[in-house]
C-alpha cells in the first residue's frame, strides 16, 4: 500500500519530467529511473495514460517507464506487454519509436520482432541502429524469425551508418550462431573504416576461432591504435603467432594491463 510519501515522491518525478520536456535530459532520465524503481500500480496508471497521450514527447516517457518496471524490471507483463504491442501496430513518430525497441527488448516480446524487422531499412539513422542493437530478442523461440533476424542483422551490418555497423556486428558477434555467412560478414568488418565495427568483428571471429582473421589481426595489434577487444580477440585466439604483436604492446599500451598479460600468456 501506498504511502502519503510514495505518492508525493511520484508527482514530484511527474512534474520534474514534465518541467523536462526533452526526453534526453539527463535530468528527465533520473526521474525516469526512479518510477521504474519504485513500481507501483500508481505509477503503472500513469504511465499507461501517458502511452495513449497524443503528444510523443508523453508517448515515449510512457514506454521508457513501462520497458524496465519495477525493482526486477519485469513487474505487470500483462498490462505492459499488451500496451506495447498495440502501440508498435501504429506508431509513426520516431522518437516514441526508438523508445518503443528498447521496450520490446527489454520485455522480451517475441511478437514483436517481425516488427523490429520491419524497421531495419528506416530512414533515420537513430532508429537503425537501435534495431541492431535489439536484435535478436532474447529468449525467441521461433526459428523462422530467429532465421529472419539474423538476416536482418547481415544487412545491417553494411549500413552506411557505422554506429549501425557496430551495432549489428556486436549483435551477430554475441549470438551462439556460427554459419558461413556469419563468418563472412565478420571477415569483411574486420576491415572496415570504422574502428568499433572492426573491433567488434575482431571478437566475434575470435569466439568462432576463424582462422582467417587471424593474420588481419595481428595487423591490428601492430597499429597505433589498439582497444581491449582486440587484445581480449588474440586472447581468445591463443594462436602463438600473435604473441610478438601482444609483446610489442607491453611498450606503451596501459589501457589494461592485466588484459594484456593473459593474452600474451594465452598465446605463448
């Protein structure tokens, strides 16, 4: 049961979101966080009511609110997943979109994932990416659209946006699928422009001990430029024939040490 306290500190969350009005406020976002925690029915009401707000900026509070709700983020499926899954049917705006496929990820709703798909050749970069990143929904069950997503992600992976590109190659890295395809894919990354694609690719390669990143590699590790993950790929790859390259980085790379120690112990 509620407290006079409780409902006090709820409106006044309410009224800070609403003085907000920019759903990027760091501000606007502890409010968010503080509602989702404390969970209750109040809450719930309110931020249902504000799903079916006709102004967006209310819409994608709603849905921020009901993604993660209640101090074990899963509290009222029924009332959340059923508000969700009618919203994605019609919304056009974007930004109660991006706040939407967050949403559906967070709760695990498999019924919407033909719809995340369907959003992976959208206009707006924001809403790309986003779909790259929530792919697949966890704990889908459907292999079809298991198949579908991961097909999705391949496609993504050559966007023309790179943070769509990290984004998709993170996903497909993370996932337990390993087919020539997949292989593919994380080959040609491992070579892109971009610095968080390649290194991305780098550790999907590794956990599927693809043999031929590893001359590609070793490349990278002799750049000037080189992150955890590529130190945390040769690690994974303990193939000797990366050790000069992890013996070279002990000059001068301090981002993790320790890091570096395994890899090198991995690969001698």
């Amino acid at each position: 049961m509620e407290t006079q306290n409780d409902i006090e500190f709820e409106d006044r969350h309410w009224q800070a979101i609403e003085t907000s009005g920019q759903i990027e406020s760091e501000e606007l976002w502890e409010s968010i966080y503080a509602l989702r925690k404390l969970g209750t029915a109040r809450v719930l009401s309110t931020a249902l009511s504000w799903c079916k707000d006709p102004a967006p900026f209310r819409r994608s509070v709603g849905v921020s609110i009901l993604a993660q709700f209640g101090m074990d983020t899963k509290a009222y499926p029924q009332e959340s997943q059923a508000m969700l899954l009618a919203m994605i049917a019609n919304e056009q705006d974007p930004e109660v979109i991006t706040s939407l496929i967050s949403a559906v990820h967070f709760r695990e709703l498999p019924d919407a994932a033909a719809w995340l798909i369907s959003l992976a050749e959208h206009p707006l970069e924001d809403v790309r990416w986003r779909v790259a990143w929530a792919l697949p929904i966890p704990n889908l069950s459907d292999l079809a659209m298991v198949r579908s997503s991961l097909e999705t992600l391949l496609k993504l992976m050559e966007d023309s946006e790179p943070e769509v590109r990290e984004w998709a190659t993170f996903s497909i890295s993370i996932t337990q699928e390993d087919t020539p395809a997949i292989r593919e894919a994380l080959l040609a990354r491992l070579s892109d422009s971009d610095f968080g694609t390649r290194s991305e690719a780098a550790v999907g390669l590794a956990d599927r001990k693809e043999p031929r990143a590893i001359e590609l590699l070793g490349q990278h590790l002799r750049s000037d430029r080189v992150g955890e993950l590529f130190v945390e790929a040769a690690e994974l790859y303990a193939d000797s024939s990366l050790r000069p390259a992890l013996l070279g980085l002990k000059k001068w790379w301090d981002v993790n040490p320790e890091l570096l120690d395994r890899a090198i112990a991995a690969c001698s």
